[in-house]
C-alpha cells in the first residue's frame, strides 16, 4: 500500500519525528534539571530557563503542525478514515505503520512509543515542578501575610508608627 505515499514523503515524515524526538528530550532533560533551578533565589537562571522551555515548545508545535498536515495528506493518499479530536482530524503514526512497508514500518511504531513515552515522563516531571511552585508560593503567601498582619510597623524615619499597617494583597 506505500506505493501511493512516495518514499520522499515517508523521509521527511522520518526527519520531523526525529526532530520531534530530540526536542522531547531536550525538554525532558530542561524539566527535569528545573526544580534546582526553581528553589534557586537567581531570577535571571529561572527566566533563561523559562525563556528555553518557551522556545522549545514553540519548535515542538511547530513541527507537530507539520507531521500531522502530512500525516493528514497520507491519510487522504491512502483512503482511509481518520481519527477526529477537538475538530483536529488526524492519522495516528501506529495505523499509518501498518499501511506502510519496511524498514518504514518499525520506525514508525518505534517512533510512536518514544514519544509516548517521553510525553508522559515531561508530564511526570511537570507535576513535580509544579509542585514545587505551589509550595513555594504558599510559603511567600504566609510570610506576607503575617507580615501584613503584625500591628506595629515602621515608617520611613524608621520610627516605630503604631498605626495598623499596610494590608498586603498576594495574587493567590
């Protein structure tokens, strides 16, 4: 059934799941080393590392935008149905492993388990950073409040004002 996918469309669908892969585990390794970084009191290490993580994803999408507009024209070349989801319809890489021959057939299935797997390890270490950043959030929470909660504060002569002080408001 390749023979009505061309080989040059079947590599270049092989060089954007490589890329995709790469830039997976780009992200995974970039995930990973974040929680160092994010209990780290350096703004300027957690802005490069948001600023990375930003272009990472940005390539990531662009070149899943470009494998799922070939895989839809593989899915038109071939004839068949596609799976529909959120008015995206598309080919998953597996079914379209079974209408092609070797050595295409394996990579295929073998590409689709890495970044499966890879998808859930970045999930994984996602919710670990976000942990993170929520505790460290409730900690700046606590903090400012029983700052804006003590009764006597200081005033710019750096004189004791015994008037109620200034109420802080977190975005929490």
């Amino acid at each position: 059934m390749q023979s009505t996918i061309n080989k040059a469309a079947l590599n270049r669908l092989m060089y954007i799941l490589t890329q995709e892969v790469s830039l997976c585990k780009k992200l995974f390794e970039l995930t990973t080393s974040a929680p160092s970084i994010l209990t780290s009191d350096n703004a300027e290490k957690i802005m490069a590392l948001l600023g990375v993580l930003d272009t990472q994803a940005t390539e990531l999408k662009a070149l899943s935008m470009t494998r799922t507009a070939l895989m839809l024209e593989f899915a038109r070349s071939l004839g068949i149905s596609v799976v529909s989801s959120g008015g995206i319809t598309h080919l998953k890489l597996r079914k379209l492993a079974d209408m092609v021959s070797e050595p295409f057939s394996t990579s295929f299935r073998n590409f689709s388990s890495e970044l499966n797997q890879l998808a859930r390890q970045i999930q994984s270490a996602q919710s670990d950073n976000a942990y993170i950043i929520h505790r460290a959030r409730d900690y700046v929470n606590v903090t400012l409040r029983l700052l804006a909660s003590a009764q006597n504060s200081f005033g710019y002569s750096g004189e004791l004002n015994q008037k109620s002080s200034v109420q802080l408001h977190t975005l929490a």
